[in-house]
C-alpha cells in the first residue's frame, strides 16, 4: 500500500504522463550530439576505406591508428574488429611504425596491409573527420569525412580529398 503511508507523496497521472512525453521527445530520430561517438561510427568511416576482399579468400590486413590522438577504447576496438573480422584482419596500433617496414626504402606496410589513420569524429553535428590511407612512402591521400545518423545507424555522408598531414614521409 505505497499510495497509503505517510510521507509518500503521489503524483497526479496527468503530471506524469507529461514528463513521459517530455522525456521520449528527446529520444529518437537525429542524434543532436549529446552522447559520445562510438565504434559504430568509427566502423562506418572504416568501411569507406577497406580495400577489396581477394577472390582467393584471404582477408586483408588492415591496420588502424589515431591521428596524434589517445588510442581506441578497447571495447570500441572489440566491436570494430567484430564488425569486419569475417573479412578483415583488422589490426590496431599505437605507433605508426609498428605497421610500417622502414626496412624496406619505399616503406610499404607490413604484412601487405593498408594503414587507416584516423582523427576523432565530432560529437556534435557536423560530425566530421580526417582520415589518411598509407600504402607507402609517397602513396599516402587524406580525406575530410562527413557522417550523418539517423536512428543510431552511422553512414558516410561525404568524403573530400585533402592534404596529408601526418601519415607523410620524412623524405
């Protein structure tokens, strides 16, 4: 008997279906840029970037890095390596020079993979970001990546190409 004891105050149902209301007014459709950006749609921008899966079934190696930011969160690095493990061998790592071979004087990556540099996607819209493909020294395109969501599904929305900046070569 809650609505029976002392001290127990009862709202008036009006009032609550109110705040109900309120409150799912604010839950659907566009994301306003309240909440953070997760591995959905770092997931998204990788795609964009993949290269072709051999006929031959072999998975690609993929290796991915922040651009001169903190390292992927390890549950977004778990989810983003779910999403694409069936065709990927999706690496991540925290030095650039753990995927590439400097060995080698054209610096190719490692394993005949492809490096993805990666910024921070903008939690408020516009949700943008930079993203740099190296292949090897000399071969490296950048791009300024635009994503939309529209009921929590990421997508690219734009690609335009830039100038590299931090995936170049000393030489």
């Amino acid at each position: 008997m809650l609505g029976g004891r002392r001290g127990v105050k009862r709202w008036p149902r009006s009032l609550l279906a109110v705040v109900a209301l309120a409150v799912m007014s604010g839950c659907g459709g566009d994301d306003d840029g309240a909440g953070p950006v997760g591995a959905d749609a770092y997931t998204a921008v990788i795609d964009d970037f993949l290269p072709p899966v051999p006929s031959d079934g072999s998975r690609p190696v993929v290796f991915l890095a922040r651009l001169g930011e903190e390292p992927f969160a390890l549950d977004d690095q778990v989810a983003m390596i779910a999403a694409v493990e069936e065709s990927y061998d999706l690496r991540f790592v925290d030095e650039i020079d753990a995927a590439v071979d400097n060995e080698d004087s054209d610096a190719p990556t490692r394993d005949d993979g492809l490096l993805l540099g990666i910024g921070t996607i903008s939690t408020a819209p516009p949700h943008v970001v930079r993203v740099e493909v190296y292949r090897a020294a000399g071969m490296v395109d950048a791009h300024k990546v635009t994503l939309v969501v529209r009921d929590d599904v990421w997508r690219v929305d734009t690609s335009e190409p830039v100038d590299p900046e931090v995936l170049v070569s000393d030489e």
